[in-house]
C-alpha cells in the first residue's frame, strides 16, 4: 500500500468550512477511487490535488505530495 502525505493550512475562520468538505466532499471522492493514488492524482501523481473550493478555503497548501510505501502485517 502507498501512502500520501500531503499538507494544507487554513485560517482559523476557515478550518470549520474545509473540514467539512474534506468530510462531505474530497474524502468521499477519493474512497471513490479505491484510493489508488494514479486514479485520485493522474500520471504526474506528486502534483497535488487540490480543487477550487479547497483552494478558497486554505491559506497556503504543498504543491507536490509526498509518498511512502507502508508495509504492514494483518494477524
């Protein structure tokens, strides 16, 4: 599995706004694409994703994201 690490900063008077739309909108898009990081990002997949009324909402944002493969043991 790979995992995504990307980070966005917002204003306090925002974070209750982009929180929600994290929750109702861009998390749900992305389980959506079974979370495979090509689907969710396209063939440049460091670029980061970030749609427009993310972008109104955040303060400043990474431009690429970083990604690491996790290894983990399911008993």
């Amino acid at each position: 599995m790979i995992g995504r690490i990307w980070h966005g900063w917002t204003s306090l008077e925002n974070a209750d706004a982009y929180e929600e739309l994290l929750k109702s909108e861009i998390f749900v898009g992305i389980a959506e694409r079974k979370f495979a990081v090509r689907a969710f990002a396209g063939q440049d997949y460091e670029v980061a994703v970030v749609p427009p009324k993310a972008r109104a909402l955040l303060a400043r944002f990474d431009a690429r994201s970083q990604h690491y493969e996790i290894k983990a043991e399911i008993k």
